[in-house]
C-alpha cells in the first residue's frame, strides 16, 4: 500500500481505479446481505453501516461524481427497500455522501489509512445529519442530531472501514 | 436549449437525484399504504438469500462444533482431557439442543392451549438493514395467511406487529422501535396507558399521572384497546419509576427477550381477541387477573382470520 497521499489540484493526475467485474455489485449484495444477518445472530452488530462504507470506498475509488452519486443512490434506495423507514430517506444520504466521497476522490489520494480513517468519520457524521435532517424536515420524526450510540457507531464504522478497505483494494485491476 | 457546464453536470445531477427522492418521500407521506414495488421486489430477491444464509450459518456452527472445536481440543489435551473435552461439548450441545426444545415446546404447548386462535410459528431470518429502526423479518408471510397489523408475540410476551407482508416473508416492527406501540395497563391497578418503544432496549409507559401508584417491579399487561393484541398478554415490569411533568416518567423491561428472538408467533388474525379463563399461559401470564378478578389465559377468536384479496 502507497503510505503517502497527496493534494492535488488537477483532477488529471489521480488515478481512477477500476474493479474486476462483478465487484461492485458483489460487495454491495454482500454488504447490504451482512446487514440485516449480523444483527440476528450478534445484536451489537447492528452498530454497523456497511453499505455506507460501499458508498465511501467505491466513490473515492471511481473518482466520478456522477457515477458516485448514482451509485449511492442505488445503495440508498435498496437500504431503505430492507428497513421500514420510507424509500428515499437513506437514498438522498447516501446519494449526497456518493457526490461528496467521489469529488473528494478525484481531489485528494486516499490511500492512507489516517486519510481513510478521517474520510469515513466525516463521511458518517454527514451522512448522520443528512438522515436527521430529512427526518426532521421532511417526516417530522423528532431525532437527537447527537447521541453516545451514533459516536460509537462512527468510530466503529470508521475502524471498520480502514480494514474493509484495504480488503477491497485487493480487488483492484492493477 | 441552454447548455449545462461539463463540469457543472454532476452538481445538477445530484439536484435531480435528490430531488427526485425528495418527491419519492413525500408521495409516500401521503399514500403510505400503497406502492412500494420496490420493497417487495428487493425483499423478494433478498429473503430467499438470507434464509439460505441462515441455513448455511447453521451448518457452520455446526460443523465447528462438531469437528473444528473438537479437534482443537484433541491437539491440545491428553486422552483423558480430550475425553472430557468432548463429554463437555456433547453437554453443550445436548444443553442447546434441550434449550432450542424447551422453546419449541413452549411454542407449541402456548399453541396448544390456544386452539382457538389461530396462529403460525415462524424463524426469525433477518433485521433491518439500518440500526435506527427496530424490525424483523420472518420466514412466513402471505401464503401462510400473514396481513398487516398482525399482532407478534413469543410465550413470554408480547413482541411487535406485522408492517408489511409479503409472500415468503414479512416484516416486523419490534416494540423497542421508536414507532411502535401496544395498548397497555398495569396488571394490579389497571391504570391503562400505550406502552412505546425509544430505540433501546427498555420501553416507555407514557400517560400515567403523578397521582397514580406505580412501583417498580409491577407488571404490565396488554388492554386490547389497541385491538391487535388480546387483554392480558405479558407486555414487561416496570424497572424505572421517576416523577415528571405533566406524566410519570416509566421504564419497562420486555418480558420477551427481543434482542435475541429466535421464532416466535404471529397471531392470524386481525380481528379483536378475547380471553377466557381456562389453561394457563405460558409464564408469568398465567396468574395474571382479569377484569373480573379471575385468572385469564385462554385466547379465544371470535372470528376466523379474514382473508385479504
């Protein structure tokens, strides 16, 4: 792994990484599968936000804003298809976190475990907000913008990521 | 037709994208019930998955139990410790094979003594996909004759009701969910009051004056007046009093174990049901008095499960 990562101003200089075929689709099946099993057989596991993580990873990998935002969307709307809050509501989280990890992507290499550790933090911490919000706003579903829970939640989350990244990277077209 | 910046194009597609949901939302504020295509679909091609997951995680667990476990143990004991090893391992297994009976005969013992009523026993496959909503999914659903707002409880209490349904497959809204709730009362005094959930482990009895007597340790009991769980089923104990403005401010632990439900029972119907004194429920329930002060524990339906088109 490339233990330095750079600013860059001109897009044209970071590399778009590309996956072996199926890649994409696998994890996010496999991510979202994870998701509703882990909890039934580890109730703490429900801490977890997997398919976030997919968003994040392939958005900072693809480095393509349009394709990020489309892909988070998609994620968002199968998310909200498997839990009972109405569909769009992890949708346009995780489609704004999608545009946000892929222009981010296409601005700074990420390779770094710190850079990717701090990425996910801030990444869920957004993504919290953007749900809190749409909740409040748009359902009128009173939610705390901050609790013990959604701190752990983060730091785990972005534990997590660093090494479900690194596993990810091993599917990379060299 | 003006044109949109290359490099302006994502920032309107996110708009849009947005947007579009945005809408999608609030069709689906205004027409809850209808739609959702999507989430049949999804649920559809994603059951199937989990249930083979859950079979496959069985044999798994199995298979560890049975050979890796054991031969951990062969490597690092002697004969006579590896003996004891698997003597142990066979009582865990006999302990979790005897436990898993125990709750099906509980099952099927609640199920019995409720003849009348017409339930369905179903395994837990899956939860929700994001942590701030409390739901199950279990491996029932239309063809078995699962509808919307069927109540969903174990032998010790109550559990959740159905929210969606689907073929293979419904969805459960747990009591600890934000959104749920179930008509309640405590079982000495009566005092009547919703029991709802708050996104943790322990409920909340929400309008009960200052004035009303409640002690810790008291036990809470379903009212029917939600008309989706009949009277006197188990709903917790209270854990937590504390006065508050303009209500008390109570806690109530579960009588059934939601965090780590295994199968339980949906009853089939959606019309109210009644209890009639007769054998005993399962549990605590079985003493629990009635309205007329005489112990109450049989489910009676007074009519068969209507069947939705």
């Amino acid at each position: 792994m490339n233990d330095t990562f750079d600013l860059r101003i001109s897009e044209s200089h970071i590399e778009v990484h590309k996956f072996h075929g199926g890649t994409i689709l696998l994890s996010l099946i496999l991510a979202l599968m994870l998701q509703g099993f882990l909890p039934v057989y580890i109730p703490k596991a429900n801490i977890l936000d997997l398919p976030l993580l997919i968003t994040i990873y392939f958005g900072l990998s693809r480095r393509n804003p349009s394709t990020g935002l489309l892909l988070g969307t998609f994620i968002g709307l199968l998310q909200d298809s498997l839990s009972k809050t109405p569909l769009g509501l992890f949708g346009i989280a995780k489609t704004v976190i999608g545009y946000l990890a892929s222009s981010i992507g296409a601005r700074l290499d990420t390779e770094h475990p710190l850079a990717r550790f701090a990425l996910t933090f801030s990444f869920f911490a957004v993504h919290q907000g953007i749900v809190v919000l749409v909740q409040k706003l748009l359902l009128a579903q009173p939610q705390p913008w901050f609790t013990m829970r959604l701190g752990v939640s983060c730091l785990v989350n972005s534990i997590l990521g660093v090494f479900l990244y690194y596993l990810l990277d091993r599917f990379r077209k060299s | 037709m003006v044109g949109i910046p290359s490099r302006h194009r994502s920032l309107f597609l996110l708009t849009g994208v947005v947007l579009l949901q945005v809408l999608l939302l609030a069709v689906q504020i205004k027409r809850d019930s209808q739609g959702r295509l999507i989430r049949v679909w999804t649920v559809s091609a994603v059951s199937p998955v989990e249930r083979s997951g859950a079979w496959g995680i069985g044999k798994i667990r199995d298979a560890w139990r049975h050979y890796f476990a054991l031969s951990d143990t062969a490597r690092a004991n002697e004969d006579l410790r590896r003996e004891n090893g698997q003597l142990k391992l066979e009582i865990m297994q006999l302990q979790s094979k005897s436990a898993e009976a125990d709750r099906l005969a509980a099952l099927l013992s609640f199920k019995q003594t409720q003849a009348k009523v017409p339930m369905i026993v179903a395994r837990v496959i899956g939860s929700s996909a994001d942590a701030n909503s409390a739901v199950i999914y279990l491996d029932q659903g239309l063809r078995e004759g699962i509808h919307k707002n069927m109540g969903v409880i174990t032998p010790e209490g109550v559990v959740g009701k159905v929210i969606e349904s689907f073929r293979d497959t419904c969805q459960v809204l747990l009591l600890t969910d934000r959104d749920s709730g179930v008509g309640a009362m405590i079982s000495n005094s009566r005092i009547q009051s919703p029991v709802g959930g708050l996104g943790e482990p322990l409920l909340t009895m929400k309008y009960v004056g200052n004035d009303d007597e409640v002690n810790v340790g008291d036990r809470v009991v379903t009212s029917g007046m939600d008309r989706i769980f009949p009277k006197d089923l188990p709903v917790g104990t209270i854990s937590q009093v504390k006065p508050g403005s303009p209500f008390k401010q109570i806690r109530v632990r579960p009588s059934a174990n939601i965090e780590k439900l295994e199968e339980v029972i949906v009853l089939l119907t959606t019309d109210p049901l009644a209890l009639k004194p007769g054998a005993p429920l399962n549990g605590s329930a079985a003493t629990a008095p009635s309205a007329s002060g005489q112990p109450v524990s049989r489910l009676t339906n007074t009519k068969p499960a209507e069947k939705h088109p």
